[in-house]
C-alpha cells in the first residue's frame, strides 16, 4: 500500500476538480513531472504495457523505464502464431522464453497475447491442406503445446482475439471455417485443460464504442460458460481517440464486462490525438486533451469493483513505438511517452488518477 504525502494528496485533490471542471482547461493546466515512482505503485491493479523484446534487449532507455514503470509485460508481436509456430512441426520459442525469463528476473505478470487470431498466421496455416480432423488436430495442438510450455510462466492468456464483426456476427476466420463454428468454444476448453490454473480472456477492438457489438460478445460468452466453458475475463482494447468514442461509451463498456463478472482488461489501450490523419504537431494543449481524456478512463476504470480490475495496459512505452503512425501512415502521439523517452502530460495526470 503506497502512502502519498500531503502535498500527493493536495495535487490528487486539485486534479479531481480540475478534471471535474475541466472542460476548458488551458494548457498550463498539468504541470511536468517526474517519472522516478512507478506508475504501478501508485494504482492497486497491474499497469501493464505491450513490449517489443528487440527494443528491451537493445534500448536501455525503453528497458528501464518497462522495468520502472509497469507490472504487467504484454509480448507485442512474440507470442503470435507467426512468431510462435513458424512451421508445422516448430515451435520457435528463444524470444519468447527471454520475454518470460525478463518477467521472472523483474517480478512482472506475463500475459500470453494471442493464442487464435485470423492475423499473423504463418504460412503453413493458412495453406494447410487436411480434413476436418487434421484442422482439428492441427488448432488443438496449437493451443496446447504453447499452453504448456508457458504454464507456470504465463498468467492468463488472450485464447481468441478479434473473432466478431463490427454488426456482432462471428468473423468468417479460417479458424471457423476450418474447425467449426464452435472453434471459439473448443480454443477455451483446450486452454482450460492444458493449463487449468492460467486465467482465460476474450479480447476485441471496438467492444468500448461498439454496444451492439459489445451486447453479441456477452451474450455469446455467457452462453459459454452457462454450459460450462471457463472463461474468466474480457480484454477491452481500448485503441480510442481524443474525438471518439465519449467517455460515457467507455464506462458503459467497462460496467457491461463487470456486471456480467467478467474481469475488465484494458488490455491495449493508447489515444490518437490525430484521428483524421491531419498534418499535426503535438502541441501542448493538444496532449493536455489527452491527458484529461486518460485521467477520465482511469478514475471510472477505477469505480468498478476492485475484484473485476484485472488491469490497464498501455499498447507501448513511448510515441515512436507505437503500431499507430506506421499503420494509418500519419503522424501520431498516443502513448505515455514521447519520442525522447519524456513523460508527456498523460502520464503525469495518470499518476494522480490511479
Ligand atoms: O518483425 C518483422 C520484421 O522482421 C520485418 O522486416 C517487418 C517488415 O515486414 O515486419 C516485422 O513484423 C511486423 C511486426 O508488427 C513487428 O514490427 C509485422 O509485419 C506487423 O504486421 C506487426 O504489426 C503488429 C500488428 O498487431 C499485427 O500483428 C503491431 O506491431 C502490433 O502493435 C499490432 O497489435 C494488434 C494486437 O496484436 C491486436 N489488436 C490490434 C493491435 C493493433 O493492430
């Protein structure tokens, strides 16, 4: 339990009003701080962040400040398919084992992303030639042999990522196609018996603006585990702008996954501040918006009951790691730091609002 000093607790007090009436606030509004306090001291759930193991293995910077700062390590890329199960009969697991002894080594939760996706698939999957039996085989083996090298190392695991439509239809994946409507009953039963001790989560993007969306998800889950599937939490991604979706959306989502105890992940969460893909500079009042924007997810986040916070993990560690500008093409600033490892006023308001 960290104590907070007086003057902790007159800042904490100042930014509650301040957020409450901030609508307008100027720029001068979050003062810049510090980064020598972790930011998962000052929150009683894991802050997580998504890493990249080549930038922790050759970044000082980067590797100090995921050291520092978070509790929870979420491998970016490594634990994918792609990575993970180059070929057939190969399971390439040398980065992912530095990534899990990285966690041992710093007392951090290592949270599996992702065992079934439709995404990064490698080659000898997606071209796989074999009757229903072999597809069978094939995702069972997958799930199992992953599940079990990882068991003891891995806390909980994302089992299936992305598997819905915008309008909460299931996604035509080859997954679904190849094993079954029921492949994403199956990846969560596999799981649960390779590794009967490891959490389980379903994980999607937009579930936070998305209700109909959000409403298809819950519905299907729950009929999941009223037929008695294990499945213990709900990874809301959390990619969201300065624009949209409202902060109400978001706590809806986040009170929808608890009252229908799940445990609530915020499990990739950054905040463009260039959702139309303008030519931009980061300009402080700009990041200030994303501050307060932060500091209102975190505070609601921090509403729902402690037994549901699973945690919050932030997708990167700075500006210039983030999947954003390379994926949309277009400048960007919607992580915690910038791109000279500064904390930006999103972290500065994150610490006071954990
Ligand atoms: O490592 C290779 C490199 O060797 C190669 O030269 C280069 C060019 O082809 O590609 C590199 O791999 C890229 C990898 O990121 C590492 O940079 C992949 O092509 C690229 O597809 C991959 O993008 C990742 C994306 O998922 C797809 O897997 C992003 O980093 C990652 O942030 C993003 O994360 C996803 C979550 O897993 C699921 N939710 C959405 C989120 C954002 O798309």
């Amino acid at each position: 339990m960290k104590i907070i000093s007086y003057n902790q607790l007159i800042i904490i007090s100042l930014n509650t009003i301040l957020m409450a009436l901030c609508s307008g606030c100027s720029p001068s509004d979050i003062p810049g701080c510090e980064d020598s306090t972790g930011l998962y001291e000052y929150a009683s759930y894991p802050v997580g962040v998504a890493i990249d193991l080549f930038d922790l293995q050759n970044d000082t910077i980067y590797r100090n400040i995921a050291i520092r700062q978070f509790n929870s390590i979420t491998p970016e890329n490594i634990f994918k398919a792609a990575w993970l199960h180059p070929e057939e009969n190969t399971f390439a697991w040398t980065e992912a084992d530095q990534l899990a002894y990285f966690c041992s080594q710093y007392g951090k939760r290592l949270h599996g992303h992702t065992l079934i996706w439709h995404e990064d698939l490698p080659s000898w999957i997606v071209n796989f030639q074999g009757n229903s039996a072999d597809w069978e085989e094939l995702f069972k083996s997958h799930i199992q042999t992953i599940v079990t090298h990882f068991k003891d190392k891995v806390k909980a695991w994302d089992v299936v990522n992305e598997a819905f439509n915008e309008d909460g239809t299931l996604r035509n994946t080859i997954w679904k196609q190849k094993v079954g409507s029921a492949y994403i009953e199956k990846a969560f039963r596999y799981t649960h018996e390779a590794d009967p001790d490891v959490l389980l989560f379903y994980n999607d993007v937009n579930l936070e603006q998305n209700a109909g969306k959000r409403k298809a998800v819950l519905v299907f889950l729950n009929d999941l585990r009223n037929r008695g599937i294990t499945i213990d939490g709900i990874g809301l991604q959390m990619h969201v702008n300065i624009i949209y979706p409202e902060i109400s959306q978001m706590v809806d989502a986040m009170k929808d996954v608890a009252d229908n105890k799940y445990l609530v992940h915020l499990s990739e969460l950054d905040i463009s501040v260039n959702p139309y893909s303008k030519q931009i500079t980061p300009s402080h009042s700009l990041l200030v918006d994303q501050a307060i924007l932060l500091g209102k997810i975190i505070q609601n986040y921090n509403q729902i009951p402690s037994k549901f916070r699973y945690g919050v993990t932030f997708w990167g560690i700075s500006d210039k790691n983030s999947w954003i500008p390379g994926h949309f093409n277009r400048t960007d600033y919607p992580l915690l730091y910038d791109g000279t490892y500064s904390p930006k006023p999103a972290y500065c308001l994150l610490k006071e609002s954990l």
